[in-house]
C-alpha cells in the first residue's frame, strides 16, 4: 500500500488555526469583555469611598475631604456633571445646537419645590410630576423648533426659555419666589438629605444622579437609536437619504436629554435644599455649552468631566477671588484676575486652541501615543 503523500504548496504552507483557537470579533470571554468598564468602575468607588477619608486636600479643597463643605461642593461638581451629559446628548451626539436647555433643567427644580410646597405632594409623588412633565415640554418644544434647522432652531428654543425665566422671575401666585428662589419645605424631605451632618447622603445622590446619566447615555450610543444619531451629527442630508428618521431620532435626542436634564434639576433641587432663578438663564445653559466643548462633545467622559472641572473651578474662584494673593499684585492686573468669568475664559480659549477635542479627547491622544 502506498503512504499518502503531501503536495509542495501543503509541505510548505503553516498550519492554520483552527475556529476554535481565535473566536469571532464581538464573542471574546467575559473577561476581556468586562475590560473597558473596570476604569468607570473604579472611579465610582472611589467616589463613593470620599466621604470616609478624613485628610485634607491644601490648594484643592479649603476643608478636608469630608467635612460638609467639601461634600456639598464636590456634590454640587457631581450634579453638573450629570445635567452636562444630558446636554451633550442633544448637542455632542445629534448635533442640535439648543440655547434652552436651562428650561428643562429649571422645570425638574420648580416642579419639585412646587409640588412639595405648594401642592402638599410626597416626595415620589413630586419627583414623577416633575419628570413628567418635563419630558411632555419636551415633546412640545421638540416639535416646534425642529420645523426649522441651524440657527433658527437655537433661536427657538432661546425664545421658550427666556419666556419660562421671565415667568419664574414675575413669581406668578407667588409660587417662583422671584428673584429669591424657593426653598423646599423641610417636612416633606427626608431627613437623610437635610442638616450639615448629612452632606455625605446628598453627596451620594449627587454621585448615583451622575452615574445613573452616564449609564443611560452610554445605552443610547451603543443603540440603533445611538447609532442613528451619529448619522445625522455627521450628515444629515445622507443619513435622509439612507432612510433614517431624522425629525424622530432629533425629537428623541431632545426627550431624553430633557429627561435628563429635568432629572438634574431634581437633584439639583435636593442637593441646595430649593431652587434658584439662576438655572432657568441663558447664561446657565452657556456654560452648559462651555462644559461641553471643554471637556469634549460626543464623548461621554467628556461632558462629565467639563461639567465637574468647569463648576469645580468656577466656585473655587470666586473663593480665592477677594484672597491677598490678588490684592498683592498691582491694582489693574489684580482687578481683572480677580474676576472668575475671565481666567475660565481664558483656560477655555487655550483648551480649545491647543486640544479642539477638549480634554477628553486629549487624553485619548496622549493614552494612544504612550502606548505607541
């Protein structure tokens, strides 16, 4: 009998790996799929650890780590993050430049103080109320300023928010509290979030607000829905003509950013024990644009980031603003580098020349080339 015997090409070719040695892309083992999330996952626990760590911080915090003020500052930075993130979804990710997303944001913190207040509701019972009817101005103001596209659509929605400012500001029935802004009464909040000594449960709520967006969001990116809006950020016209629903997917990005943002509000509210005038302004939803660009729009660490830096320094600021060490220097400079609005201005404009994907995409950068 004679031995088979192998052709020059099969003596010479290598042996291919079998199916079984290298898995299709997207079936990896669960540990390389848990991968990504083990940098996100550290970061909360530690978060959530800083109420427990009594050491001082000189330069960062004026106090230790977790004496009230630094929780309630630290929480007020984890908040805004959070109401970032939900601007980010209408601005980084669909690429709808709104100017109103103040009324959102105000309608989740009057709603709730309202509700307790005025309308005697449990606190459930308020925070629903708030966030439904949020999500149904949203869907009006969606529809209406979606008729119309690039400036006239921020124009719009300009226009719905300075009407609801003027309305909080003429305190009508005396509900508003004008220009003072309206406290929540102390009877229908629980008594973990009130008082001095428990800082670190509003500290918390700050941080599971934050968590709970940037869960969400991250849902939405990685969705057909998610998908469909990077369609139309990047061409709206192509992503018409390949079939998407362009008018759906933009009145989707504005529902769930103004849930989003009504939720903030919520917790906002919570957070400083009532609600200011301040976040119903244009200006507010401004900065909101500045946290944004600042820390890099579509990128979900980037609106947390800009929110948290942005509102971190722009209170420590304000600290440091009537400090000796502006009153040293001579009368002019310290006059002008004692306004916070000017050194943010001036840090924004050097991010955006030197890293025009903001910080976030900054990293990326650096991260990438260290490991070239």
């Amino acid at each position: 009998m004679r031995s088979p015997t192998l052709s020059t090409s099969e003596a010479t070719e290598p042996p291919r790996p079998s199916a079984a040695v290298t898995p299709p892309v997207g079936q990896r083992g669960p540990a390389k799929a848990w991968l990504p999330v083990l940098p996100a996952v550290l970061v909360v626990a530690i978060l959530a650890y800083l109420p427990y760590v009594p050491v001082e911080v000189p330069g960062l915090l004026p106090w230790r780590v977790n004496g009230p003020g630094s929780m309630q500052l630290v929480a007020t930075c984890l908040v805004m993050a959070g109401i970032a993130l939900s601007y980010d979804v209408i601005f980084g990710r669909t690429g709808l430049l709104s100017f109103g997303h103040a009324l959102f944001v105000a309608a989740g913190s009057y709603l709730l103080t309202i509700s307790l207040a005025s309308w005697s509701l449990p606190l459930w019972a308020a925070i629903v109320v708030a966030l439904a009817f949020t999500t149904v101005l949203a869907l009006l103001v969606g529809a209406i300023a979606l008729r119309v596209g690039g400036i006239a659509f921020a124009m719009v929605t300009l226009a719905f928010a300075q009407a609801a400012s003027i309305i909080v500001l003429r305190n009508p029935g005396d509900v508003t509290g004008g220009e003072e802004g309206t406290s929540l009464p102390r009877a229908a909040i629980p008594d973990l979030l009130v008082g001095v000594a428990n800082a670190p449960y509003r500290y918390w709520l700050a941080l599971a607000f934050a968590v709970v967006a940037a869960v969400t969001v991250t849902m939405l990116v990685r969705s057909r829905a998610g998908h469909a809006m990077a369609a139309v950020r990047e061409n709206e016209a192509r992503a018409a003509v390949l079939g998407f629903p362009v008018y759906r997917v933009k009145l989707l990005a504005i529902v769930v950013g103004a849930f989003l943002g009504g939720l903030g509000g919520v917790v906002h509210a919570l957070v400083l024990g009532g609600s200011s005038p301040h976040i119903t302004t244009t200006e507010f939803t401004l900065s909101l644009l500045v946290m944004v660009v600042l820390g890099g729009a579509g990128r979900t660490w980037g609106a947390l980031l800009g929110g948290f830096l942005y509102h971190y320094a722009d209170a420590r600021l304000v600290e440091v603003s009537g400090s000796s060490l502006f009153q040293a220097l001579p009368e002019v400079a310290g006059q002008v580098l004692a306004q916070p609005l000017f050194i943010l201005g001036v840090f924004f404009m050097v991010v955006v020349y030197f890293a025009p994907t903001g910080l976030a995409g900054l990293g990326a950068r650096l991260f990438r080339k260290g490991r070239l």
